[in-house]
C-alpha cells in the first residue's frame, strides 16, 4: 500500500513538473520531532490529518485537512465550516484506507475521491513545504506554489494554535 501511494506520488510530482527534492531520514512520522531531522522550521511542516465530519445523522464526509507543522487542526473552525454536527479525527483504520499510507505519512493530496481538501491559507506563508512522501524514512521538499497549483485545496482557515 505504501510503496505504491509513494510510486503514485512521485510519478504524479513529475508529470506535473513539480519542483521538489526527496530527504531520507530516520524513520519518524512526528512533525516535532522529523522536522529537525529534515532541517527546516516545524511551520514548514504540512501537518496531514484526516477528519470525519457529520452532516447530520445519515451523511459522513473524510476531509483532508493540512495545516502547519507548528499548529493544530481547529475541529471547531472544520465543524463551523461544514455546519457540521460533529466533527473528529478519523479512525486509524478509516485515515489510512482513504490515505493508501499509514498515519504520519499522509500526503497533503486527496488521492482518494472521498477525500475533500482542505488547506490552511498560513502554508502560504512559506516559500518549501516538507512532508513524509507516504513513508516515515523519506520525506519531500515542495515549492509552496507547486503545491498549491497541483493539489487544488479549498483554502480556508482551519489551524488553531
């Protein structure tokens, strides 16, 4: 699963033209503590979670939210957001079917249709993004713009301190 969410990354980065370079590293999923090992500031981390959201009683959303390593997913703004009745982290099992990566992998890029994309505007505010490339032993560096050409996200403000 892994192996090739990491195939299906490093080929769609390339077909796009992306602008990036891969960092091998100790095996970490933590932001804290793998971005010192890829040497950069923690706000350069894209933190990627995935989030259930209720929409009632009967509808289920998987939202992808990406924020900066130095912040936190602000369930509250994601559930005001939606106008949602509930609002969570996904189950380890639900994130890492719809993710096709382990957690503290995750990709920034809703490679699964059931994924909705949700990014904060603050990852704007740097010039390289770094995340684990569906991998704990190898990370990308991205061009904050190609980042944001290629994926697409809805920006809106989700991160909390």
């Amino acid at each position: 699963m892994t192996e090739d969410t990491y195939a299906k990354l490093i080929s769609f980065l390339d077909e796009c033209g992306a602008s990036y370079r891969l960092i091998d590293h100790a095996p970490e999923g933590r932001t804290d503590i793998v971005s010192p090992l890829r040497g950069h500031d923690p706000r350069q981390a894209a933190k990627c979670m995935i989030l259930m959201v209720k929409l009632g009683k009967k509808t289920t959303k998987y939202v992808l939210a990406v924020v900066p390593g130095n912040r936190r997913v602000d369930l509250g703004a994601v559930k005001a957001l939606f106008g949602a009745t509930y609002v969570s982290f996904a189950s380890t099992e639900i994130a890492e079917r719809l993710a096709g990566c382990s957690v503290g992998t995750i990709l920034p890029f809703a490679m699964n249709p059931q994924l909705e994309l949700i990014a904060d505007p603050s990852l704007g505010e740097v010039d390289q993004l770094f995340f684990n490339a569906a991998r704990l032993d190898r990370s990308i560096a991205l061009r904050t713009k190609d980042y944001l050409a290629i994926a697409k996200p809805r920006i809106e403000h989700i991160a909390g301190e």
